[in-house]
C-alpha cells in the first residue's frame, strides 16, 4: 500500500519546535516512515508556510497558509492540527468537510461544545480521527492492561495517582495564553486529563467524583527567549488539583496534582492496588508520554510458601515485593505510538468520539471544584 500522506498544520523551519519534534521527526523515522510520508504544511502566511517547506525537504508548492488550501491537496490523506487550543476547530473543520482524515493535538477544542461539533461532524463525513492522547498506548500501560485483564491482581480495590510539576514557573512568553481561562488550554485540561486517560483507559470510567482546585501560586513570570523571567502577573489558573471519587467498577481513585518550583523535583507515581497484587508506575515527569514511567508489580507470598506459577515470579515465602515488571521498549517514543496505532487500525486509539468523553469529565471536574459537588459525567 502506498503511504498515507501527511499535511501538518503547524510546522514550522524551526528544528527544535513541537511539531517537529513530535509528528515530523517520528514520520520521518523507521517503521513509521514505510507507512507515513509528510507531504505539505500549512502555517499563517506563505513566507512562514515556505521556509517550513524548506527545512522539512518539501516542494514550495506544498506550501500552504489556510487550512482549506491543505485540505484541498489531493496528496494529503490524513491532515494534522498541531498548533494552540483556540484554533483547534476551525483548522481542522475545513479537512472534515473534504473527507479527510484528521489527528488533532489534545484538547480536542476549545471546550466541551466544540469538540462535540467536531465528532459529530467527523462521524457525519465518516472520516478516521485521532487525538493526542498518547499515554494509554505507551509499553509500560499496554503492559499493565495485559495484567490487569489477565486477572493477576484480582479484583481491583482502588488506585492512587500523586504527580509534582514546575511547569507553571516555566511558561515560555510565547505560551503565554495558558493564563487565560478562555483558552482551552490549562493546568487541568491538559496534565490532569494526560494522567487519567490511561487511568480510565486500565480501570473503566469514573461513577461519581468531587474535584477540589486551587491556585497556590497567585504571580506567574514567563520565561523569555534568552532565559530571563518576565515581569510578575497575576496568575488566573487552577495549579493544584485533586480529585477523589469512584469508578464504574466501584474501585476508589484518588489523584492529586500539585506545583512546585524548580527547588522540588517532579514525581509522577500511580498505584493500581488489588486484592491479591498491585502495579505501581514511576516518572520524575508527569507527562509520562514524554518521560515513560517504570512499572512495578507487588504480589503477596503463597500461603503454603510455595510457588505453583499463577502468580508469576514475584510471590516469594520470604514476603512479597516490588518488582520491575519487563516491558519491551516500543519503536515510537509519544505522538508516534498514536501515528502507529492510527496505520494499524488499533481500537486502543483515541478518536474524537473518545476525546469527547475526557472532555465532559474535565467540565464535572471544574463543575464539582466550582460547585463544591459531586459530579458524574
């Protein structure tokens, strides 16, 4: 088959950007390049939209400065929205309307509303969608799934999620708009939701929950480009999160999130606790798609201190103990796990309709934190 030919919304010459360095450089890399081949880019003006062809070894006549022009492009197959949450839904509304298929970057849009007209839309057309939510198909979590379904940790109890950042005192200037509730784009859109996916990915959806927020750090400095600290401003968004409550399962669940500055490390370590073993993933990055956690799997000794096989190699008579569980390193790294999950037709992908779910738990979540009640979704 030929390859599906990619048109990146958002790519720009610069080398060390984003976009290049989570969809183009992974395109371009074995396996993924037999079944991809970047093919056009779009930015916000023809001079931006050439230099960017250049750099990524394009003709100049693949160089687009409006979503329709790419969409139009009979050699792209599948196009990618890979720029600021505002402008999610009407880049990638021109490329529904001519059918084609389209991987838009987490958040889907820009609230709960126009992530519904995008699905509802991408459903219409009967197009292939993807979102960037890539955690839930890195080999650590793929690993734990086969675990967990295999009935090895019994019923699951509950689970545990504690993650630190410092992202809030390393906004780039040019990121700025994270400070504006209206984006679409914050502290709870955007790590929160990459934490719970996978969650809810191994352990099914949330019942009920009550979610508390908070804003720890009233003055925010922007990074500069040269590395120098902006004047302070005043901080409008949520940089603390936790949430407790209660999935379909009846299992328990409680996530914290909270910021820090650069004085404490961040820490990333998610529990899955059962009656009879429990797994336990660690990152010192709570963008664990970025930073893949180790896994680890805790069982209880046999009763008769022997050891029949049905618990694998970490039930010992001396106790039970944490073990790292083998995971086979996967040959993409983030955003190339969804390119590969998207070519192989994998039902583990997030797809728009997907997207939707996460994006009406993050409306209970700011709903409860808002409310003070407890919501479902």
């Amino acid at each position: 088959m030929a390859p599906i030919g990619v048109g990146i919304i958002g790519l720009s010459a610069d080398q060390s950007a984003w976009a290049t360095s989570a969809h183009s450089s992974p395109l371009k890399s074995a396996p993924l390049n037999e079944k991809f081949k970047l093919v056009a880019v779009s930015t916000s003006s023809p001079e931006t939209a050439r230099k960017a062809a250049e750099a990524h070894g394009l003709s100049t006549d693949k160089a687009y400065s409006s979503p329709e022009a790419i969409a139009d492009d009979k050699d792209v197959d599948l196009v990618v929205v890979s720029v600021k949450t505002p402008y999610h839904k009407q880049l990638a509304l021109p490329a529904l309307h001519a059918k084609k298929s389209v991987f838009v970057e987490w958040p889907l849009g820009n609230g709960l509303q126009e992530a519904e007209e995008l699905a509802a839309l991408a459903r219409t057309q009967g197009v292939k969608t993807a979102v960037g939510l890539q955690a839930r198909l890195l080999p650590s979590v793929q690993k734990a799934k086969s675990i967990i379904d295999s009935g090895a940790l019994g019923r699951i109890i509950g689970t545990t999620l504690v993650a630190s950042n410092s992202l809030v005192v390393n906004i780039p200037v040019k990121n700025s708009y994270l400070n504006d509730p209206k984006s679409g784009a914050n502290l709870v859109t955007i790590p929160t939701i990459h934490a719970l996916d996978p969650l809810c990915y191994l352990l099914g959806e949330f019942k009920s929950l009550n979610a508390t927020t908070a804003t720890t750090m009233p003055e925010l400095r922007f990074t500069q480009a040269d590395g120098s600290k902006s004047e302070p401003v005043k901080s409008n968004i949520a940089d603390f999160v936790s949430i407790q409550g209660v999935l379909e399962s009846g299992a328990t669940v409680s996530y914290v999130s909270s910021s820090t500055t650069e004085a404490t490390p961040g820490h990333f370590e998610w529990i899955v606790s059962g009656e009879e073993g429990s797994l336990k993933f660690e990152s010192g990055n709570q963008f664990i798609a970025m930073a893949p956690p180790t896994l680890y799997q805790f069982a209880l000794p046999k009763q008769d201190g022997k050891d029949d096989g049905d618990k694998g190699p970490y039930a010992t008579k001396e106790g039970g103990k944490w073990e790292e569980v083998e995971v086979e390193k996967g040959p993409f790294g983030g955003i190339g796990g969804v390119y590969a999950a998207f070519a192989e037709g994998n039902k583990d992908l997030v797809d728009f309709d997907e997207a939707v779910k996460r994006h009406q738990m993050v409306e209970a979540i700011f709903r409860s934190a808002k409310n003070g009640t407890r919501e479902s979704y």
